[in-house]
C-alpha cells in the first residue's frame, strides 16, 4: 500500500465497540496510525465499569483488548473528552476517518413525579459506581429494607444479584469494602423487581435468573400466572421464574418478589423516596415499600454529552451501514441503540469497519495535507 493510500484512523471511545472495530481496522490497514481517545484515564468502558463484577468470563475481553495497545500498535490516548478538549473538527483534520464509539452513557429517565427524589438511581449508575468509575461517587446512595429495581432486563437482574451477596463476597470480586456494606446491607430484607412487561415479553435471559437460585436464604415469588405458550423462548422465561419460586426457601429471611406487566406510576415520598406505586393494563394499582429505586429501564445519550450524534445526522446518512457523513462514521450503541450484548459489539463493529474499508477502497479517504 503506497504511504499516500494509508488512512489514519481516529475512535473516539475505548469501550467494546471501539475496540472491536480498531481490531477489524488493522487487518486491513496494517501500517495505519490508529488512534483511539476516551474521556476516562483508562480503556475498555463498559467491559471494565459496566459488566457486573462477579461476571469474571465477560471481563475477560479485556485480555484480547490489551494487545491492541501492546501488539497492535494502537495508540490509547485517555483524559481527553472529544468535543471539549478537542473540537470533531479539529480530530477530523488530523485524521482521514473517525468513528464515534462513545455508547450510550444516560439512564433513560422513567418520566414520572417524584423522580427527583433522593433515593432514585440509575442502574448504570450504580453498576459504575460498583465498579469503581473514577467520575462517581456514593453521594447519598442509601439502600434500607426495602429496595425497588424497576425493569426486568439484564442488568436489573444484575443488580438484584449483586444486592444479594455477601459484602464479603463484592469485596472479593473487587468491590470497594465500604461500597460493599452500602450496596448489600445486612438490613435489607425486600426486595421488588418490576417491569412493564408480562413474563413472557421479559427482557432477562433465562441464565441469569438460573444464577438466583444458587443464592442461599432467600425466598423468591412472583405475581405472573401460571400459562402455556407456544413461543420457545417465552416458554423459558416462564419456566425459569416458575422453577426459582418453587425451589426457593420459604421461611428465608429474605424476599424478592417479582412483579410483571406494571407501569411505573408515581414515586412517593416529602424528601426521600417512601413508596413507588403501579398501574396494571387493567387500571390495578401496586403499591409497594421502597426506601430506594434502581432504575433500570435502558440508556441514551447523556444530555451533557459533548458531541450530540442528531446534531450531524442529514438525509445523506446511512447510520445502517455507520455512515454520518464522509470521513464520520458510528458504532455500537450509539449507532443502534442500547441494546445487544458485548459479543453483538463485535458483529457490529465488523460489520461498520466492512462499510469503512469499502469507502476507502471507492474514494480513497485520504486527506491531503501540507
């Protein structure tokens, strides 16, 4: 390749989507100057701050990470948050193609009163706090006796595992020791995960809800009737929660109770969170004890975000194939939405660097600099 065909490369985000496609890139570019930036001070977003920390496998990504920076030749600069202390403009002029992989960082807000109250967290939040994100803080995170986790996808499921181990237990998969007595106090008793969605339509994979089992002197119920349907992997959710309930200990000292087909209501309390309450399809209305809210409904784009993806969209991008427009492109998350696991990062960024590679090819991206 003629050093004036050889692009450079700049991926604003370390997290799975940006590496997976800096790997994709330099098999094909292999004498390029690849670049990757992150606000924070190290790689690896949410492998390292948004896996649950007892998922020892999934963080394991990161050991095929390493060799980008350490083999690979890609150059990992931190600290620097895209927008703010480079402008896009100034990052488009130094490189020939730049790809956003900045994920979706923003808890979906639930919309409700009484959101606003002390005692409402993020479920991203949390699970960055748990990991130890340098950008969060306990501030005034209070779990009590009873906590509520609003949504039924993985990552509640996460946080509801997490809450119910031993202190001991987060300390050993590197939890902070003081965060640990905070996230599962010896207080907590109730626990209510609840979801918009009826069983069947649940967001969790079956394997996670497996995992519950395995923890000792906790009584599982759940509100979902007891029916057949024709769906293989409806039929698995069904059958995982049904089998929970009926092996769990009945005269526990704990309770996780699971509710389904609930919209979020209103959150209630004068300064701090008291109660949460729901409304079924049918107009019922739950009311349940929270001294606490996770929620975990989703991600977006935070709003202090500093580059706003809408704001360079036009009628001429293909945000299908990650094309914003010549020379931009996106990945992961941001791209698609906040949906799909670590491995679907991979597939995706195979799939946008394919795009990338044939651009180049057709046009020859390269700028031409004095």
């Amino acid at each position: 390749m003629a050093q004036d065909s050889i692009p450079s490369v700049a991926i604003v985000g370390a997290g799975p989507s940006g590496c997976y496609l800096a790997q994709f890139l330099r098999k094909e570019f292999n004498e390029s100057r690849i670049t990757i930036f992150d606000t924070l001070p190290v790689p690896y977003g949410l492998v390292r701050f948004g896996v649950a920390p007892d998922h020892v496998g999934t963080k394991a990504v990161a050991v095929q990470f390493d060799r980008l920076f350490e083999r690979d030749c890609v150059e990992f600069i931190g600290n620097t948050e895209i927008g703010k202390d480079k402008t896009l403009n100034e990052l488009m002029n130094d490189y020939d193609i730049v790809v956003l992989a900045t994920g979706l960082g923003g808890d979906r807000k639930i919309n409700i009163p009484g959101e606003q109250l002390r005692g409402v967290f993020g479920a991203g939040r949390v699970t960055r706090l748990i990991n130890s994100h340098p950008f969060e803080t306990l501030d005034e995170l209070e779990v009590g006796s009873h906590l509520a986790i609003i949504g039924h996808g993985n990552v509640a499921i996460d946080l509801l595992r997490l809450s119910l181990l031993e202190p001991e237990q987060l300390a050993q998969h590197g939890v902070d020791k003081d965060l640990a007595d905070v996230i599962a106090p010896n207080t907590l008793s109730q626990i209510h995960v609840i979801g918009r969605s009826a069983i069947q339509d649940a967001k969790f994979d079956p394997a996670m809800i497996r995992e519950l089992s395995r923890i000792p002197n906790v009584r599982f119920t759940s509100d979902a009737e007891n029916f057949s349907v024709d769906n293989a992997e409806a039929k698995k959710r069904i059958e995982v929660i049904n089998s929970l309930v009926a092996s769990s200990t009945v005269n526990a000292t704990r309770t996780v109770n699971f509710y389904f087909g609930w919209q979020p209501l209103e959150i209630c309390g004068s300064t701090k969170v008291e109660k949460v309450r729901f409304k079924s399809n049918t107009d019922e209305i739950l009311e349940l004890r929270a001294d606490a809210i996770y929620s975990a409904i989703g991600f977006e784009q935070a709003k202090d975000a500093a580059i706003q993806i809408e704001t360079l969209i036009s009628k001429d991008s293909d945000l299908e194939h990650g094309f914003i427009f010549e020379g931009l492109y996106c990945v992961g998350w941001l791209r698609r939405g906040p949906q799909g696991t670590i491995p679907v990062n991979r597939t995706d960024a195979k799939k946008i660097s394919e795009r990338i590679i044939q651009d180049f090819r057709e046009k020859n991206l390269v700028k031409v600099r004095e």
